[in-house]
C-alpha cells in the first residue's frame, strides 16, 4: 500500500441551478455542450419537478441513469462528464475541492 495521486484529467461539467430547475437547460447550454443535448434527449439526464415513486429525493431534481443504476442530484450540484462519457452528479463542496477551470 502507498499514496497515489490523482492523474490530471479534462472533464466536462455544467451546474445544475435553481433557475434550471424551473426553466429547463438554455439552448446556449445544449448548443456549447452536444453531450448534454445528446444526453437529455436520450433520456439519460432528466429534470424531475414532481415526486418520482420509489425516489427518497424531493423534486426539484434531476436524474442520470447509467449502466449502474440511476444517481440524481439537487439544484446547486454539478453534472459531470467523466473520461469515457459517463455522467454523475457531483456536490459542490466536492467539486471545488477536486477541479479547477483547465
């Protein structure tokens, strides 16, 4: 056992707002990022508004659903595009600490 270090990495993100929450993504926001359009459209990423059965989460709240399961995040958190596609949400607090802009 030893101490490793995280490889730099290049990631894709965007920040789940309030303001997205109510309103839906802008289009400038799915015109910079074809992977969000692309994800939304598919199904992947979905913005909840209303109660989902079987989900402790209270809405507003978005969905991602990956070949694990389903993840969802609140408004505030970011939606991540990890190095071989892969979305998830992660917490600012988290974020902040772990990414800065490249």
């Amino acid at each position: 056992m030893g101490k490793f270090r995280k490889k730099p990495v290049v990631i894709d993100a965007v920040r789940f707002t309030n303001a997205v929450a109510r309103e839906g993504w802008r289009t400038a926001d799915l015109q910079q990022n074809h992977w969000l359009h692309e994800a939304c459209r598919e199904g992947i990423l979905v913005i909840c508004k209303s109660a989902v059965q079987g989900r402790s989460t209270p809405p507003p709240f978005i969905l991602i659903r990956t070949l694990e399961g389903e993840l969802s995040g609140l408004p505030g958190d970011w939606i991540i595009r990890g190095v071989k596609g892969e979305l998830y949400a992660c917490k600012p607090d988290i974020f902040a600490a772990t990414y800065e802009p490249a």
